[in-house]
C-alpha cells in the first residue's frame, strides 16, 4: 500500500513538472501559481517572483483533480489574498502589458464569478483583471452593454472607477463562448494597449463587437493604497470588512475548481497561448 500511495504521489509530480515548463520557462513570467508549492499561510509561487497567495474565508477544500497535481475546490465566498505591499512586480500600470491564464473547472451558475487581478471595485482602484460569467459584456462600437452569459471576460482600467459617462467599467473584451461545467478549461486575456483579446482554450474567443476589443488607454496606478492582489474574489462595495472573512453564503466570487493560475508582464500571442493549451490541458 505504501508503495502504491509512494508510486501514484511521485507520478503526479513528475507529471507537473512535464507540464509546467510550458508556463514556468516563458518570458515574461511573473508568478505562476500550480498549488502544489504550500507554505504555512498559503500558496507559493514559481517564476521569477515567490510571492504566497493566502486563504481567506476557512480553509480551502483540496481536490486531487487537477492540471499540475492536486486543484483548489473553492466554494463562493473564499478567496485568495496577496497584499499590495508584498507583490510590487505584480503592480501593472501605465504602458505595462499583461497576460493572465487560469485552468478552471465552473461549477456555479453565479454572475459575475472573479478569477484573478488587482480590482478593488470598493474604492475605485481597478488595474486589470480576469472575469467569468459576467452578467454583460460591452459593444466597442456603441460603448453600451448588453446581456452575457457564463463567458470570459478580461479588463483593463484606465481611471479606477467607472468609465466616464457610464455607471460601471465598461473598458472589457469578452468571450463568445458558453463556459462548461465541471470540465477543465484554460481561459486567458492579454493586453497589449492596442487590444484587450480574450482565449479560451488556447484560441481567440472571438466575438464581434466584444472580442477583440479595441483599447489603448493606460492602466490606472492605484499608488500606495491602491488594490491587493486577489484570486476567486475581488474587493466589492458592499464588502465592509475586507480583508478580513466574509460569510461564505454570500454568493460571490468564482465557486468550483482552481488547477493554476499565471501572470506575465508581456502579452503572449495566440501562438504562446496554444501552445500552453496543448502542454497543460489539452486532453484533460
């Protein structure tokens, strides 16, 4: 028994590690988190930077599903936290491009599920972030919002509030495609201050009028107060006691199964994307 439990541990690993050298070994990494690295308050990243994403909200379920060996099961309400203060590299401002992945398995029906960036809606510090299951999705042509559906969605901020003349940030591309449940899925946005563009695994989710979206304006410096970096949650209005634990109940927030999530400084093209795809997911 031991031998077999020794076995199947060490054939994870090395699957992980044949699989992540296609994320770690790209240029312009700045944290890759697979899960797998845990410390005493959280989750330690690989790359250039190791910075340690912690757990709000209890305890973070483990499932052995997963795309780099065991995922985060998140239930709505928990999040993952890195203060501002201690992730500097992860401050995207100004002309700084972005790419952000996540291997995800959706397994709520909620709107408006967060998967990762620095946006604190709460005082008016958004940067950039990647979204899913927005409730709208915004028509570059027109600058008017439409219903969505269980889509990606990636977002980029040039004034921290809401887009001048609109009620909220209408500066985001999204996706066409419907996301499945309970099926792993390699979503990305990149933002190279021509395009925000939208992938879902590895291909351009185009959708016309919403993906690729036309954007050009730089990303808003929160200065020192500005946002944290968060994963599953971002900071919202009527969340009055962050950081500290919500209740889960509060249906907020990504909800199912987190495989990994990455970070670049650079936006990776079309051909990186897939290229990630087909070593990390493809076949999953």
């Amino acid at each position: 028994m031991f031998f077999l439990v020794a076995f199947f541990g060490f054939a994870s690993i090395a699957s992980a590690q044949e699989v992540s050298p296609s994320v770690v070994d790209r240029p312009g990494l700045v944290c890759f988190w697979d899960f797998q690295k845990q410390t005493a308050d959280g989750y330690a990243s690989s790359g250039p930077h190791s910075y340690v994403l912690k757990p709000q909200n209890g305890p973070i379920e483990q499932s052995e599903d997963g795309i780099f060996g065991t995922s985060l099961k998140i239930r709505q309400g928990q999040w993952l936290l890195l203060p501002r203060e201690d992730c500097p590299a992860l401050n995207f401002r100004g002309k700084d491009e972005v790419t952000i992945i996540a291997w995800i398995q959706r397994e709520s029906d909620a709107n408006w599920q967060y998967i990762a960036g620095m946006w604190n809606e709460r005082d008016a510090k958004r940067q950039y972030a990647l979204f899913t299951c927005a409730g709208s999705q915004t028509n570059f042509e027109t600058m008017d919002r439409i219903p969505a559906k269980h889509q990606t969605h990636g977002y980029a901020s040039d004034v921290g509030g809401a887009t001048p003349g609109k009620p909220f940030c209408f500066s985001y591309a999204s996706g066409q495609t419907k996301l499945p449940k309970r099926q792993w899925t390699m979503i990305a946005y990149t933002y190279d201050h021509e395009f925000l563009r939208v992938y879902v695994n590895g291909k351009l989710d185009e959708h016309p009028g919403h993906n690729p979206f036309p954007w050009n304006k730089p990303i808003f410096e929160g200065g020192k107060d500005g946002a944290d970096f968060t994963v599953a949650r971002q900071c919202l209005p009527n969340w009055p006691h962050y950081p500290q634990a919500e209740k889960p109940m509060l249906k907020q927030g990504f909800g199912g199964k987190l495989g990994g999530v990455a970070v670049y400084k650079r936006a990776l093209s079309a051909e990186e994307l897939a290229e990630v795809h087909s070593a990390t997911i493809s076949g999953k």
